[in-house]
C-alpha cells in the first residue's frame, strides 16, 4: 500500500527466551522489579510457539574460581548466588514457562549470552534457523550480550519490546535507542501483536 513499509515476514524462526528464572523474579536475589509486567506476554509469545521455543537458564558456578578472570571478583560480590548459598529452584524457570517443557527446550548457559558455551548455534544450525526472535531478561545484560552475538553469527534478530525487562529502565531504554539507530539492518523491534501477525505458528 503506498505510504507503507514492507515488513519482512518471519521464517525460519526460534524464540529465545532468555533466564525468565526465579532468580530474577520477586523474592530472587537478582529481583528484577518490572518482570512481573512482561510475564504475561512472554508466556504468551512462547506458549504460541512452544515447539519452536528454547529457554536459556544462567547457571551460577558452585565457587567463584570456576569462572575465568573479573568473574572471580563478580560471584564474590554475588555469593548469595552461588549454587551451595541458593535454594535449588532458583534456577528454574518460572512457572508460566516451565509447564510449556516440552515441547519448548531449554538451554544451560554459565555467561551472559546464551551462545557461550553452550549448544545454541549448532542446534540452530541443525533446524536452518535464520531468524531469532528474543525475549527475556535483562535487556541491557544477557539479552545484550545474547542479541549482539546472534548478529555477529548473521541471524536476523527479533526483539519483542513489550517482553524484555530489565532492573535498570535508563539502561534498557537506551539499549532500545541503539538498536533502532544503530543495527537497523540486522535487529527488528516489533510488540507481541505485530509479531504475531508477521509469523505463522
């Protein structure tokens, strides 16, 4: 129609979702405070596309020297989150998310982005995977790091803007203004009702 943008159909997708853990929800050591606004449309995006859905779960190490370098200094900072100081369903995903396993996956990550150290690329490789469509927490932390890697590997990036949270709102805010100004080629931002018109269950 004229006057209009063509928007790119999604194919060949996967929702990430990435560490919609108890960890980061209310009573969690990294309580992240708006979590609880974007739990509905997160649970949403991935019980519609359940089979096409992979959670990533940050994995805290059992003591600080099972992390390289500055990560030393970082758990000793966060020994609440070390593994022998935390209640072992602090991992889990929430429990909106956790009912739709299976058929969604889920994948263990020790870092902030879900394609270090860990499976991720290969098997989106092995399903010809050209699209990611991300939600999670936190913008400005993991999915940041998990965003930046995806366009680095040449997937298509999806961000779900009303599913991503995050405990700093100057942080997530200007991480929504670099990605519109600055990867406008690689990186869309659509809300959960566009998403859902541009791909197909």
């Amino acid at each position: 129609m004229t006057g209009q943008l063509l928007v790119e159909p999604i194919e060949a997708a996967v929702h990430l979702c990435v560490d919609m853990q108890r960890i980061f929800a209310r009573g969690g050591v990294w309580e992240t405070p708006w979590m609880e606004r974007v739990v509905p449309v997160v649970a949403d995006v991935a019980a519609r596309y359940a089979p096409s859905t992979i959670f990533t779960r940050f994995i805290t190490p059992e003591h600080p020297e099972q992390r390289p370098g500055r990560w030393q200094h970082y758990y000793r900072r966060w020994e609440a989150a070390l593994r022998p100081n935390l209640a072992p369903e602090q991992l889990d995903l929430i429990p909106e998310l956790q009912r739709l396993v299976p058929p969604a996956q889920v994948i263990d990550k020790p870092l902030y982005s879900a394609f270090k150290c860990s499976n991720l690329a290969s098997l989106l490789g092995e399903r010809d995977v050209g699209t990611v469509v991300i939600t999670g927490a936190e913008t400005d932390v993991c999915v940041l790091a998990t965003v930046l890697d995806a366009v680095e590997l040449g997937f298509r990036v999806v961000l779900v803007e009303d599913a991503l949270c995050s405990s700093s709102d100057p942080g997530h805010d200007a991480l929504m203004t670099m990605y519109r100004t600055r990867y406008g080629q690689q990186i869309d931002l659509f809300d959960r009702d566009m998403l859902f018109d541009l791909w197909a269950p």
